[in-house]
C-alpha cells in the first residue's frame, strides 16, 4: 500500500509525560509543542499531503483556567513563531472547529495564518481547535436543515456526499491513518464521520516523546494493512 495521503494524529499524552518526570502539566504541554514542531516537518520531509492535528477539543474548556490559558498561549506561540517556517517550506495552515465563540485575538490569528499561507502546496496542516466532531456534525445538519427550510434542498437529496460537504473538513480529503499517542484506546470525538475507514495506530509513546521515527514507523505499519472500504481486500482476492 502506498503511504498515506492524509494522516490524522490525537496528540495526547503531555500531562502524564510531565507527572513522570515530577513536572507540572504545563512543561508536558510545552513539550507536546515541541513533538508537534517535529511531526510537523517530518510529514512534510515525508511527502504526506494532509496532516490533521486535534490541538484543543470543545471538551477542553472544561479544564482549570490556568491550564486553559496555558494551552491558548502555547497555540499562540506556535503560529508565531513557526507559521514563517511553515510558508517558507510550502505549507498551508488550514483550522477546522467552532469558530464563532473564539476569543478575537485566537480568531486573528488563525485568520492570519490562513490567509498568508492559502496558496502554498509543500502540505496542508489541519489545525483542529475547539473543535469535537459531534460538535461538527450538529453544525452540518443544522447548515443542510436551514437549506431545507429554505426550500433550497429537497430532504431526499440529503446524502452522504452533502453531509461532507457541510462538515468543517470539506476541502480535504478523508484521513487514510489516524494516529493516537500515550496507549490510550479511544477516538475521543475526533473527526468521527471522516474516519470511518481510517486505519487506526494506537503508539504507547507519550506525545512529547513522539519523533519522526515513530511517525515512520507508523507509516510502515500502515504500508502493511489491506484497506477493504467495507468490500473485499487483495489478499482476500487472492485466496
């Protein structure tokens, strides 16, 4: 199989990480945004064309404030520091999530590096944030629900082609691989419609700890599986 096209990634892990090394949770984030910087040009080393990273959930709001304002800081820092990297190497910086309860500072920020990197082609780096695909997913049929009001859709025209094209990730393709790191068994509300034929890899490694190795390794992996799409696999067809 050849490698995948679009690799989606549960970055989790940074807060365990810190409690094992006797370190606060924030020093667990700020390294995740480390491993984020690495996986980031490995992908586009690697030739991945999409690289999905699930940075801060709906569900994360719920955290302390402190750790909140952490996580927020440390996005902005990301951008800042690293989006003229990004456009430099050729990278689009696209985010997927609730936008419309975003603070203004955050909501420019994004807007900033969309618009500065919307015709670069290297890769496209998918930035979920406040984003939870339940979430997402109430939007596009409340989006499809309001065009049937409208009498601009009929209810049996409703398939599953205009449920993806009302989704956040519309523009790209479905993710092949989605990775999830610290050993944890759960998608966690993550792009829950797109993944539906997604190969998983559950990594036991902490997120800060993830490297390009393991990315490789992942993709190795994923080299070896038999994608059926609910049909009959090349192995099956050879038996």
């Amino acid at each position: 199989m050849a490698n995948p096209a679009h690799i989606a990634i549960i970055m989790d892990g940074n807060g365990r990480w810190a409690k094992a090394r006797g370190l606060p949770r924030s020093a667990g984030h700020r390294a995740g945004v480390e491993a984020l910087r690495r996986t980031v040009r490995a992908a586009n080393d690697l030739g991945i064309e999409y690289l999905t990273v699930y940075a801060f959930s709906s569900e994360n709001w719920s955290r302390p404030q402190a750790e909140v304002n952490d996580l927020l800081g440390l996005l902005k820092l990301f951008v800042r520091r690293d989006l003229a990297e990004m456009h430099k190497a050729g990278i689009r910086v696209r985010m997927i999530g609730d936008r419309a309860s975003l603070a203004p500072d955050i909501f420019a920020l994004i807007e900033e590096a969309e618009n500065l990197t919307r015709v670069n082609t290297a890769m496209t780096l998918v930035i979920a944030f406040n984003y939870g695909s339940r979430d997402e997913i109430t939007r596009a049929v409340q989006t499809l629900a309001r065009r049937v009001e409208a009498g601009q859709l009929a209810p049996d025209d409703i398939t599953t082609q205009t449920i993806s094209l009302a989704l956040d990730t519309r523009d790209f393709p479905d993710p092949d691989l989605v990775i999830r790191t610290s050993g944890e068994l759960r998608i966690s509300n993550f792009l829950l419609w797109q993944a539906a034929y997604a190969e998983f890899i559950f990594s036991p490694h902490y997120w800060p700890d993830f490297s390009e190795a393991h990315l490789r390794q992942a993709i190795e992996e994923y080299a070896q599986r038999d994608r059926r799409f609910g049909g009959v696999g090349s192995r099956d067809m050879a038996l």
